[in-house]
C-alpha cells in the first residue's frame, strides 16, 4: 500500500464510522437545546414531546425556572457525552458532517418520496409561521426519531427478531448468534433481515398515522400518507445505517425545508 493510501484511510474510516451511543445523542444535543428553549413561548409543542410539559410542571410554570432547567440538563447531558462517549468515533467536524449528510439524505429522501406520490405535504403548522414552523422542524426531528425510530422501531425489532430468530441483533447489521444447532447461518440472517423489514414498514405505517390525530393533525388523504410512510421508510433505513444523529439531523432539515422555505 502506498504511504498517500495509508493516510487517507484512517480519515475515510472516521467518516464511514457509526457514532456510539453518546456521541449519537452528543451529536443532537444542539437540536434538542434550540427547540427546548423556544418552544415554550410558542404555547405548541410536538406531540411525542413528553419533556416540556414535565418541565413546565415542575417549574409552577415559571418560564424562568424552565429555562434554567433546560440549560442544567443540557449541561448534564454535554457532561455525560465528554464523559461517556470517550473513545466512540467523534471528531468535533463530526457535527460538520452529520449536518451535510442530513441535507444530503433530506434531498434524497424527498426526491424518492416525491416519485412515489408526485407532492410535498408542509402540514398545518405552515400557517403558524416560519419560526414556529423552525422550532417545530427541530422538535419533529429530535422527539419523533426518538419515539419511532429509537423506541419503536429500534426496541420493537430487537424484541421481534429474540422472539422468532432466536438472535441479538444491533442495527448496524450486525448479528450475534443463537440459533438452535443445525439452523443455518444464512438462513438465521435472512429471517432476521425479513423480521426487521417488515417491522420497519410496520413502523413507518404508524409513524404516518399519527400525523392524523390530535389537535394538529391533517385531514387524512391516502397520497399524504403514503408520502409520510415513505419517508418514515427512509428514515428508518438512515437511523439503522448510520444512527439516531443522522436521522434526527435529516429529519430536522427536511422539516424546515418543507415548513420554513416552501
């Protein structure tokens, strides 16, 4: 290998590397401060966000004392990444290049949905205005890809392939094994790839769903919800290829791109 070779590699492998854990979550945190310190002088807020209510609660409603519970958790939770995440794949362009990438995937993502069902739907909040419809990007991005994509998805079909694989599964693809002896590996792998698929879709369906109930929902169209489940699809994929930042960054993006700038 030439010495030019083995140079570049180290810095192709830290840009192909999964976050961890930590450094996923350190990767949202400017997401997750930014919309937890506005959205409470909008009087809305997303509706998988079960935080800003509790804080508001606990604070008697002084916006005063939420605010400052906000900053103290995120000072927790940076203290917890700087402490945790030592040694995970992070680098500080990382954030630099999760942002590119979620622009990349946003792009991507409409362009396929857009093929599929021929048109963008922005949803209510529109009409709210753009920095609501910002706040509101940033929030979808954060509290829905942790609900669907982390818990439901994510816990769902680690659950889903132990019960009918016999197999631990993580969703960078790989598998640690335990199957019954004779089963083939192949075969193992295969079911396991079959379980997730169609839990994803599963998830997707759902994820759609939910843009149709409560006080800020659409009124349902079949075209609307089968735009959202495939974007629910490429979320999923995004989130069980390249992590939970990635997903949150993309899903953000493509939000304020629909709800800011159309």
């Amino acid at each position: 290998m030439s010495t030019a070779a083995t140079a570049s590699h180290p810095t192709a492998a830290r840009l192909q590397d999964r976050p961890g854990a930590w450094v996923d979550l350190g990767l949202t945190l400017p997401i997750f401060l930014v919309y937890q310190l506005s959205v409470v002088f909008l009087g809305v807020q997303n509706a998988t966000d079960m935080v800003t209510g509790a804080l508001l609660r606990l604070s008697d409603g002084s916006r005063s004392t939420y605010l400052v519970a906000t900053f103290a958790i995120g000072v927790i939770f940076a203290g917890a990444f700087a402490l945790l995440g030592r040694g995970q794949a992070f680098r500080p362009r990382k954030f630099l290049q999760i942002a590119i990438e979620g622009v990349v995937y946003a792009v991507v993502m409409r362009v396929v949905a857009g093929y599929v069902v021929g048109s963008v739907f922005a949803g209510n909040i529109q009409s709210e205005g753009r920095f609501v419809g910002f706040v509101m990007s940033l929030g979808a991005g954060f509290y829905e890809e942790l609900t669907f994509r982390v818990v439901l998805f994510g816990l769902g079909a680690k659950l889903l392939v132990w019960l009918f694989a016999k197999q631990k599964v993580q969703l960078t693809g790989e598998a640690q094994l335990i199957q019954p002896s004779g089963a083939s590996r192949l075969g193992a792998s295969l079911r396991v790839l079959a379980i997730m698929s169609a839990w994803g879709v599963v998830c997707a369906l759902i994820f759609s769903g939910v843009h149709y109930v409560g006080p800020m929902s659409d009124s349902f169209q079949l075209a609307s919800f089968t735009f959202r489940a495939v974007l629910g699809l490429a979320l999923t994929l995004i989130y069980a290829t390249r992590g939970f930042a990635a997903a949150v960054w993309t899903h953000a993006l493509y939000d304020v791109w629909v709800l800011v700038f159309r």
